[in-house]
C-alpha cells in the first residue's frame, strides 16, 4: 500500500511466452458478454463518449432494451473472480441488459451452444465465498486460430453480443484485445461464407473489450492489486504463522516457497508481514557470495537470542547469471555450513484455494460494476481497457499499455537491469522492496543521532498495532535514534511507565493481534503537567501515537497545549489504528481489515445457516461506533441486503421497504436474507427494535433471528494487509520524525511548534499523505468522532443494486481513462 496503493505490478513471460504473448492465449479466461441495442431510450448509457466530465446518473433500463452479458475466464482461477461474475450480471441486468454466461472460457465461446447461457438474478447468489470460479475456465488451442476465432465471432453475433468482459491475466487480455482487432474481418468472412446474413453484420458492427486482472501473482501492471492475490496472501500467511510456532519450539529454519514465477510479490509481502530473514524475488537476485551473506544473517540472528529464522524463496528466484534459486539448494546451504535443523515447505496450489478475503470481493464487485460502465460508455474508438485499482479509486487503464509495461519487465530482468526491473513493477512494489530491506536486518549508523523517540498505543486494540510498532521501533535505530516504549497510553506516559526498546524486543511482533505495549482510552487534557515532566525527565524528542479517534484527539490536545507547556513542543504524528475506520486525515484504518474479514466469514456462516433452514432471516450488529465503515464493507463483502448506519439517516418507511424487499425475496429460489446494522446508527431504531419489526412484519412468510458480533472484531491475528500496512506506516513515520527534527533543531534543542509538526499520517486515496492535526478540525465531527467527508459512502449504492434494489447510480467522480506508460519515467537502458 505505501504511499499509495495496494502494490501495481507488471507480469513477467518467459522469452517462449513473451513471443507469443501477442497471440491469443490458450490458457483459461472469464468473459461476460453484453450487446447494446441501438434505441434512442439507451443512448446516454452507452454512446458517452469516455471520459465524461458531467455527472451522469444511470437509470434502470426497460427490459425490452436488451443489453446481452457474456462471461467467460480466462487463466487460473483464482479467489475473488465470482465476486466480480456476480457483480457484472448483476449491474448488467440492473442497466436492463441481457446477461450470458460463457462457460469454460475461451473454449465456451467456440463451442457456443449451451456453453453461452442466459444468466439471471438468482443464478449468481451464494457465489460470493466461493474460491475457483462457477463458470469454469480452460485452456483454449481453437481460439488460437482464425478459424476458432470465427467461430467464436458468429456464435456472439447470432445472440447480438457486441460486448465482452474477460477476467484473467495479461495472456487472455491480449488475446481478447486481438480479437476485437479483427472482429470487422471476421464479420466480413462470415458474411462471405453465408455463416451470417449483412444484416446480423452491420447490427454487430464492432466489438467492444473490457478486462478485469484476474492474478494470485499481482503480476500485471498498471494494478495495486489484482483479484485473488490477497486470498493467496491469506493462505500464505496462514501457514506461515503455524510453521513458526513449531519452528520456535524447535529452534528451527523453516524455507517457504510460494508462487511467483515470474513476479516476487507474494514472496515480497509474506517477507514484510512475517518479518523474514531472506527473500529471493526474481526482479532482484542476490548479489555474488549471497551464500556468505546469507549464512552470516542467519547466525547473527541467533546470536541475538531469536529461536527460529524465516526464509522466503519465490518458485522463480535466480541468481545475477540467471540460474534457479531452489529451496532444496538453500536448505542444503544452511544445513551444510550452519548445522542448523532446517525445514523446507512448498506451499504450491494451497494458495490459489480457499474462501476469498473480504478484499477481493469488494475488490471483484467495484471491478464489475466498472467494468459495466467502461462497456456501456465504450464507442467503436475506445481502446480495450482493463479496469483497476489505483489506491483506493477504480481506474481504466489501455489494455496494450499495461502489457507493453508487463513486457519491458521482462526485458530488464533479461537483460540484467533489476533495478530497472523494480521500477517498472511500480513505485508501491519499489516501497515494498525498499522497506524491507531497511527492516530485515539491523544495520545501524555507525554514529548515534542521541535523539529519544517515544511509542505508544492509543484508544482499543487492534490487530496491526504490534506490526507498526515494531517497524517504527526498527526503522528509529537504523536511522540511529533511542527508542522508547511508553505502556499503556497516556496514563503510562503520565506516570513514567518509559522504557528503551530494542530491536530484539519486537521480534516476531508483526502476526501478534491485539496491543503488547498496552493501551487505554484515556486523554492526556488532565494530565499534562504529569506529561510534559516525564517528556523532559526522559529526554523525549518526538512521539509516536499509534490508536483510533483518541489518538487524534489526544494528539491535538498535545498540540493545543504547547503554549503553556514547552515540552510538548515536539514533533508529533499519528498513525490510525482502528477496527472502525473513523480517523480524520486516512481512507484506511490499521486493524479495520481484520475486523472486516471477521465479520464477512461470520456473516458466511450464517447465511450458510439461512439457505440450510431456508425462509430466515439474520440481523447482525457490527462495531465502528458512529463510523458505518464496517457494516456498509461488510455488507458488500457478504451480500446483505440492507446495512443501517448513521451517516446515511433512515426511517420507518425505509425499514417497511426494507420489509418489503425480503418478502418479495422469499418469493424467489433464494429464500434467505442478512441485514447488518451499526451498532449506533441509531438511538431509537436498535437492534432488538429491528429483530422485533421484521419478525412481526414477516410472520408467516419468514423467521428471524439476531446477532451481535461484539469484541471479536477487535480480536485475531492480524490480516496479511494490516501487517503490511502497520509496517509501512511505522517505518514512514519514524522516516519523517527524522526529516522533521531536523527542521526543529535551534539553538541545541529541539523546538517543534509549527502546526506542520504535528500530523496524521493517513492513505489519501492514492498516496500516503502527512496532514497536520490542526488542518482537519474543520473536517471531523467530534460529537459522532467520525470525518465529515467519507469516501466508501459513495460506494454504498453498489451493495444496495447488487441486493436488486431499484435505485439511481451516481457516478459523478467519473472514471477517466489514464495511461500507464506516459506517467512513468523512461528508464536508461
């Protein structure tokens, strides 16, 4: 995420794929299907010209304006594609379009005939927790000749399909990219060959393509994340935590291969949130007498008492001459010259398996929902685009873009430019890579900086505190600071509760949930004249503050207090840590993605217990606070059909049409329904109110019954996100405290009292941004403790269509496209 995004990547091909990456792929792809009528009442849905600079409501279509839909996957499955097939047939239908499964991939829209099925409403429900894909996917050699492609071409043609959504990988983008290059010659063919009449031809004059990156890899470029890389990440780290358990009983080495072989991102990731020893990632291989280097880490890490020692090999690792890098040689390495007990496990197909993380679904269901819109707004000029992530926004990128990007990665690493290599894979990878080089291994500067850094935890727990705190921890010595831990909040800091940590003091911090350092709610506004003399009594320099909405507030507090008390002038920043996403200044919240992970696999089994029992419905109540965060994410991670927050005022009559809608629904095949409210959404309207009104409103027809999550939101380990992003931010943190006392140094002594001294570092949207804690007063609403302006509120409309409800979509922050090669730098060659 660092600064930014969710790592953007390029996927590597061997030279044999690479020359033949411009032909179509013959692995499996997922497409979807729409053709467009030409009728005057669809004009401003699908003849806007993209980009748009106006705000255009789309509204629901008549059904008699028939929009044909056809999926088909392409590649390996992956978690998270059915997300996004539910997603994509159901706004398609939402538009008043026609929707059609292809099934088996490429190879479906061959054969034709039953492989292109009509979809509908019901068919794409209790998909969302599935792993693979529900369509099927496989390998296509028909498609790789003219002939195959004809065909394919008339069997869409004879169902007046003019629109395709493929989700795979770079090979089966590029493929569907071709054939949309030479649909007017196929169309001329068929036309010669009497297989279609002109009529069916010149109805079906072009071909429009949108793609969705379907990769565990996170191989393509122009991407933060592609679907199905952060369940793999999932069940990477899964097993990662099991190995150490009994690796630090044993004192053992444990080698972890993991897939990648073309791209190191997984490894990468699974390095930075288990703090490894090593990584090998092929856009980087070691350098020469990496053997020696290697052995010397390993050795030193036990001498500073640590019981067991990580490594990490992506399957593609090499050396700089371009030789493989196996867990077998490196085990044979450690055993041979250290004598320690090594083990080696290969993670192989576990990862691409499993339940999908509530990241990839909301990630699978924003993606279709614009890949929808890309289609309908798509002229006969438009480029074939893939939609994407770029922070936390959607974005439309040109196809052949990225997989020209994806090539030149190639190209550096075969030509030997790694570092070039890293570049092209994106700055977010360029941050990952840097960050844990700093992290991995104590390097301090040979003179200390004799500056004092504070840590403390602030508000409830969450799982990704520790993460950030050891980062910050490690990145303040190697930056030659003194680190101080202060336990239990500002009581701690109040009482002299301070002491030295160290770099071995938070080893193996990063999968712990929860708070080690401690932490209460408590503010600092009674205690300041306890603060500032322990902030002078142990020679304080800078603080950071990690915690939620009390952390902020505590930190302005800190900072209104500077007129009368000197010592509080230091630089300050606050990193947010959270389950309920309710800091001023940051999109994202440490721990918020634990808690949304606890409450979609829990919202699973319950709905698994509703279509068990059938004519049932659950009401579960989430935590956040005011911050409706969880509920509405939870909501489109689980498929509920309604999510009561506070931010978004609701009424009697808007809980009879709730009521109303869950009849109508028990009148289909799914006959179950999942309601989620925040816990403070509303005084009157709670949650025994709700179970009561729906239970006496649905006598007869449905049962209810009620759930409230409570305190294992705030419980587990920490997702494979949050460790990433807690140690990102913690060393970025301590990275601009350096910089800052820097700036503050006068006369011998630090003085901080600048409103830019103190900031919340937050992601905004794209980029991981410092705002000074004074500046975003004006923007949070401290009766509610919540932000003012809430970007994921603009994605609720999502959850309610895809719960089939009949509203207006607002796309008013419309989605350009950007181009990918023109925003990077050229790089020497």
């Amino acid at each position: 995420m660092e600064g930014e995004k969710r790592p953007p990547h390029a996927q590597l091909l061997s030279g044999e794929t690479r020359a033949s990456a411009c032909q179509p792929s013959t692995t499996q792809a997922h497409t979807v299907a729409f053709s467009v009528p030409e009728h005057p009442g669809a004009e401003v849905v699908h003849k806007t010209h993209s980009p748009i600079k106006t705000p255009v409501l789309y509204p629901r279509l008549f059904s008699s304006y028939l929009l044909p839909v056809n999926r088909s996957s392409h590649l390996k499955v992956r978690m998270g594609m059915n997300a996004a097939v539910r997603a994509t047939v159901r706004v398609g239908l939402y538009t008043g379009a026609k929707v059609y499964f292809v099934h088996e991939g490429y190879q479906g829209l061959v054969d034709g005939g039953d492989h292109i099925r009509l979809a509908t409403w019901e068919s794409v429900s209790m998909m969302l927790q599935l792993g693979g894909t529900v369509i099927g996917s496989a390998r296509c050699k028909d498609f790789r000749s003219r002939e195959g492609r004809m065909t394919a071409a008339r069997n869409l043609v004879k169902l007046g399909i003019t629109n395709l959504c493929v989700i795979g990988g770079d090979g089966s983008l590029t493929g569907a990219n071709e054939f949309r290059t030479e649909w007017s010659g196929l169309l001329a063919d068929l036309v010669k060959a009497d297989k279609i009449t002109d009529a069916e031809a010149k109805q079906s004059s072009h071909l429009n393509i949108v793609g969705m990156v379907g990769s565990i890899d996170n191989d393509f470029c122009g991407t933060d994340m592609t679907i199905g890389t952060d369940s793999a990440l999932h069940r990477i780290i899964e097993v990662v935590d099991a190995i150490t358990t009994t690796a630090q009983s044993h004192q053992r080495t444990f080698i972890l291969e993991v897939m990648g072989r073309h791209c190191g991102y997984l490894a990468l990731v699974t390095a930075l949130a288990c703090g490894a020893d090593w990584v090998f990632i092929p856009e980087m291989p070691p350098d020469e007498g990496w053997e020696d280097h290697l052995c010397r880490r390993l050795t030193n890490q036990r001498a500073r008492g640590s019981r067991l020692n990580v490594i990490i090999v992506a399957e593609g690792a090499m050396s700089r001459d371009g030789q493989p890098i196996t867990s077998e040689q490196i085990k044979k390495l450690v055993t041979d010259r250290l004598g320690f007990d090594t083990r080696t496990t290969v993670l192989g197909h576990v990862q691409r398996g499993g339940t999908p993380s509530a990241f990839d679904r909301i990630l699978g269901s924003r993606m279709g929902v614009e890949a929808v819109m890309a289609l309908l707004e798509a002229t006969p000029d438009t480029p074939a685009c893939v939609v994407s992530l770029s922070g936390n926004q959607a974005v439309r990128l040109p196809l052949m873009e990225c997989v020209q990007v994806t090539k030149d990665v190639t190209a550096a690493m075969a030509e030997g430019r790694f570092e070039d290599a890293i570049k092209l894979r994106g700055k977010s990878f360029e941050n990952n890579w840097n960050t844990y080089k700093m992290l991995a291994h104590i390097n301090p500067p040979d003179v200390k900086s004799n500056i004092n850094v504070a840590i403390m935890n602030i508000g409830a727990p969450c799982a990704g505190m520790n993460a950030a705190v050891r980062a910050a921890v490690r990145m303040g010595i190697i930056q030659g600071h003194n680190m101080l831990a202060i336990h239990d909040g500002f009581d701690g800091l109040a009482q002299g509760q301070i002491e030295p940590i160290t770099w071995t003091s938070v080893s193996g911090w990063t999968g712990k949930g929860g708070s080690m350092l401690g932490t209460k709610r408590s503010q600092p506004g009674k205690m300041l004249e306890e603060i500032s003399q322990n902030i002078a009594k142990f020679s304080i320099h800078a603080l950071v503050i990690i915690g939620g909405f009390e952390a902020y507030v505590g930190g302005l507090e800190m900072v209104q207090a500077r007129e009368k008390y000197e010592e509080m002038c230091i630089p300050i920043v606050v990193i947010p840590a959270t389950v309920s996403n309710n800091v001023p200044g940051s999109d994202f919240s440490i721990g918020a993605d634990t808690a949304l992970n606890t409450i979609t696999s829990t919202c699973d089994r319950i709905k698994q217990s509703a279509a068990g029992t059938k004519r049932r419905v659950f009401i579960v109540e989430t935590m956040g606070g005011y911050c409706g965060y969880l509920a509405t994410m939870a909501g489109l991670a689980a498929g509920a059909d309604a999510a009561y927050i506070f931010e978004e005022k609701f009424a009697i009559k808007d809980l009879e049409v709730n009521v109303q809608h869950l009849l109508e629904k028990m009148k289909t095949t799914v006959k179950r329904g999942l309601i989620l409210r925040n816990e403070k959404s509303n005084a009157n309207y709670t949650t025994d109110f709700i179970f009561n009104l729906y239970s006496e409103e649905g006598k007869g027809i449905f049962d209810c019954r009620k759930n409230v999550l409570g305190h294992m939101q705030q419980g587990g380990t920490p997702t494979p996100f949050d460790r990433n992003f807690g140690t990102k931010m913690g060393a970025k943190s301590v990275l601009w405290l350096t910089e800052k006392l820097k700036e503050c140094y006068r006369h011998g002594r630090i003085f901080a009292n600048t409103p830019d001294s103190a900031c919340v570092l937050g992601m905004r949207k794209r980029a991981l941004t410092f705002q000074p804690l004074a500046d975003l007063k004006e923007d949070t609403d401290f009766e509610h403790r919540i932000p003012k302006t809430q970007w994921w509120l603009k994605i609720r409309p999502i959850m309610k269509i895809l719960a089939k409800y009949d509203i207006k979509l607002d796309t008013s922050e419309h989605t350009d496209m950007e181009h990918v090669i023109k925003k990077r730098s050229p790089l020497g060659k």
